[in-house]
C-alpha cells in the first residue's frame, strides 16, 4: 500500500488473502479520472432509492398471505420485531457508509475491515443476490402488466409470456423492462434519481390511499383474537423445511408467539434493499451527512407504511379469510370497493419498475468497484466520459439479468435473495467493531451506538433469521459460494492491484 495505515493499524494484513485495503486508499481510488463516479445525490435522492427499492409487491401481497397462515392480525408485530432487524444492520452500515464513502456497500467495508478473501466472498454473494432479486422482480412486473393487459383486451402471445407449469417461453415483457431500465442507468444517476422519484411518489401516494380508505372499513371483531392459538406447521420436511429445525430437531409452530417470530423471518424479506443506498455512496454529494440519512430515513417510512397495511388488512377481513393471492385488493372486494383492487394492481406494478432499477443499480456498483480492485478484469471499471457511470459494467449486467428474466422461472431461487443480504448483515457488523479496533483513528460522521452491543445484537437476530431458511437454501448457497472461490484463486488473487501494489512495495 502506498499510503500509510494510520495508527492501530495491523501490519500483518498486508500479506495473503486478508490483506486489507486501508480507508485511505479506497478513498483515492475513486479520485482517478478514469474510475471517477460523477457525485449528483443528495439525502432526499437516497431516501427516495431507499423506499423505492423496498416498497415493491410485498406490501401488497406478504402482509396478508402472513397474516392468513402465521401469525393472524398480530403480523403487525412480525414487521416490528423484522424492522427491529434491519435497524441493527442500519446502524452499522451507516457508519461505515459515512466513513468509508466508495461505491460496493458490504464489499468495499469488508475490504477495509476483514481483508481481500472475505471482501471478495461478499461481493460474490452480493452479485448473485441482486442479480437474481433483479430477475425475479422484472418476471413479477411481467406478470402485474399481462394482467392489466388482459383486462384492457390486449393479450400477448404465449410464447412470449414467460416459462410457466408445464409450458415453456420467452417473457418479453421482463426482458424490455431490464434492458429499457438499464439504459436509463447508463445515462446517468440524476436522471435515474429523477425517474426514481416519480415512480415512488406514484406509490407511496396509492399506499397511502388504501391504508386511509381501508381504515374507515376496518371491524375491531376481526382482531380478535389478537394472537391466534399456536399450531404446528403443516407440512414442513426434508431439505423444505428450515435449517434451524433440521439442527435443533424442533417442531416449528404457526399462530401464538412463536409464530409472530417465524412471521418475522418471513416478512424480513419485504425490506430487502435498503442496504441498496450504502452502494450510492460514492455518487453523494455529502455522503458522511447524508447517506446515513438516506439509510435510516429510508427505513423508517418502510416500517411505518408495512405496519400501517398490515393492520389495515386484518381489520377488513378475517384474517382466516384472506385470500394468499392478492389479500389486499380481495379484502376491498370482499367489503364491496372493488374499485381499489385494480388501484392496487396499478401501484403494485409501478412499483416493481423501481425496485428493479434500483437493484440493477446496486449490482453494477459492486460490479464496478470489484473490478476497480482488479478481483474482476478492470475493463468494466471505466466510466462514461460523458455520464460519469460505470456503462461498461452495468451493460453485461442489464444484458445478463435480462436473458435470466426472460428465459427462466426461478421463483425457486428467489429465497438465494434472502440468504444473501443476511449474510452480508452479519459481515458488515462485523467490520464495524474490527475496525473500530484497528482503524479508532478514523474520523466517523456517524457512529453505531453502544459497540460493540449493537453490532453483536445484529449478527445474533441476522443469523437467526438465517436459520429459519430451508435447508435447500443453504445448499444452493454454498454452490455458489464454491463457485466464487474457483473464481478468485483462478483469476481475483493474481490481478488484485492490492496484492500487485504490495509485491511492488515488499509487502507481499
């Protein structure tokens, strides 16, 4: 390393696979003209990515499918006690966000904490979760869309509809929607901030809608009870069922208390990708101010909006009689306002456009700094003379995530989404308290409270979550993970400019 660590620094990491890159020199990295981002965010544009990337179908559909089959009206509880979660993990992405201010979110922090090897695994773990999240959402979208479609009198043909039970397609609509939003990447990040904007007024203004129209239908007697009796869970077996019960042996339960924390782990999924804004770092015009901000921010409209049609939704309908479908916009049939369930079908479809931009947005920026590293050839770390983005990385990914979008149906894969954003909770608490020890020199706009007790709350509640995933989750996992490590002993280790950079200086 060409500059100095600073005091408390570990010299030892220089050598190996944990050797790690110091703050300063990420920071100066993203000072070469030809690695550049262009900085045009601002708090307001990072909130907005925020909520944009979280508030997608989930609203619409997780809060009562939850409801019917786990944890009845208390599945309010579930979204706190799953906001709970994603606060710990917030708390110490800011920190690192704020003082560590380059673009690659858990990549780029355990870089700077863990070392090179663990830096790499997480950046492997981030593409294939944002990839796929991006595939995943574009088909839902698709899927909203015909809908509309059909209703209007417009069918597309089947062969361009998508892969479905027993019959199999290309699905146009999924593919155009990656390929239109990746353009628009390419031209630059005020202009996605821009269109960004609109699409989540549009749906925040339609959430907020139905929970004002659905409050004035709401009947206290479909509260109670509040906290149905437990039950044990049907049909859970085999590699289906969750890890923690093929360890522990325990028979897990839906209803009753234990079923609101079983909730927990399912709804969690629903704020996937607030982590998304820490990614943006790079392109903030004040970062230590205001993606902490944008991080928290973010987070806490999402809670509040979750909680809010959770307990509107039970308080229309019998929980029991909720449909797993579409609760939300059955619910308003069921009370005689069928007007809302094509409001909601509109607003759950303009939603998804953002939420895939914004995931498409957050993998072409690990892409990016990964490739910067040299762990991925540097050819696609070069930016846009004119639009300042990284065009060359976020083209092989839109192309890529379009094909997977229009040629498979991985709703089986979707759950590799999950596992991926936990895992990089727990790594990034991690890095927090490391490099508190090695790096207490560093001047931190934001600080995590209570460390090392926060960060150690959120590895503790993230791996939890973790283990109540299928086994079969696990194990596609780790394929992926032992692909990742064929891929940087093969090629990442010898081009990494930090180990060349060291060989250069002596170091290793």
């Amino acid at each position: 390393m060409s500059r100095q660590q600073g005091p408390g620094s570990d010299t030892r990491r220089d050598r190996g696979m944990f050797r790690t890159k110091t703050v300063e020199q990420s920071i100066q990295d993203t000072e070469e003209p030809e690695h550049a981002l262009k900085k045009s965010l601002s708090a307001l544009d990072l909130t907005v990515f925020g909520v944009g990337v979280v508030i997608g179908t989930g609203i619409f559909v997780l809060t009562g499918k939850i409801a019917k089959e786990q944890a009845g009206p208390a599945v309010a509880l579930s979204f706190v006690l799953a906001g709970v979660v994603c606060a710990l993990a917030a708390l110490c992405y800011a920190e690192f966000a704020s003082t560590v201010p380059v673009a690659g979110s858990a990549y780029t922090f355990s870089y700077a904490s863990l070392g090179e090897l663990p830096a790499w695994i997480i950046g492997w773990d981030l593409i294939l979760e944002l990839a796929l999240g991006c595939a995943v959402v574009a088909v839902g979208w698709s899927g909203y869309l015909r809908s509309l479609l059909d209703t209007a009198g417009w069918h597309l043909p089947a062969g361009l509809s998508g892969t479905h039970e027993g019959t199999f397609g290309f699905d146009l609509l999924a593919c155009v929607l990656v390929l239109v939003l990746t353009a628009v990447l390419v031209l630059g990040m005020k202009l996605s901030s821009r269109v960004t904007s609109v699409i989540v007024g549009i749906k925040v203004t339609i959430v907020l809608l139905v929970v004002i129209a659905g409050s004035f239908l709401v009947s206290g007697a479909n509260y109670r009870p509040f906290l149905p009796p437990s039950r044990p869970t049907e049909g859970a077996g085999g590699y289906a069922a969750p890890l923690s019960q093929l360890i522990f042996g325990f028979t897990p339960s839906d209803f009753g208390v234990m079923g609101v924390f079983a909730a927990a782990a399912v709804v969690f999924f629903a704020f996937i990708g607030f982590d998304i804004v820490a990614t943006a770092a790079e392109e903030t015009r004040s970062p230590q101010r205001d993606v902490p901000r944008g991080i928290l921010g973010s987070l806490a409209i999402c809670t509040v909006l979750y909680v809010a049609v959770s307990i509107v939704v039970t308080g229309m309908q019998k929980y029991s009689q909720l449909s797993t479908d579409a609760p939300l916009a059955d619910a308003f049939k069921a009370v005689g306002y069928p007007f809302y369930a094509g409001v909601i079908s509109f607003g759950a479809a303009v939603g998804l456009t953002s939420v895939c931009m914004i995931l498409l947005l957050g993998q072409s920026r690990v892409f990016f700094a990964m490739s910067r590293d040299g762990l991925l050839p540097q050819f696609f770390s070069r930016v846009h003379p004119r639009f300042g983005t990284p065009y060359r990385s976020t083209v092989l990914l839109g192309v890529v995530v379009a094909v997977v979008a229009g040629f498979t149906s991985i709703d089986e894969l979707a759950e590799l989404v999950n596992i991926g954003t936990l895992f990089a909770f727990v790594v990034v608490a991690i890095g927090v308290v490391l490099l508190r020890r090695s790096r207490p020199d560093l001047p931190r706009a934001f600080r995590t409270p209570l460390v090392p007790l926060v960060p150690t709350l959120s590895v503790l509640s993230s791996l939890w979550l973790m283990l109540n995933l299928p086994a079969e989750t696990w194990l596609r996992f780790a394929v992926w993970m032992a692909i990742g490590f064929v891929v940087y002993f093969v090629y990442g280790r010898g081009h990494s400019r930090l180990g060349l950079r060291n060989k250069a200086t002596g170091k290793g």
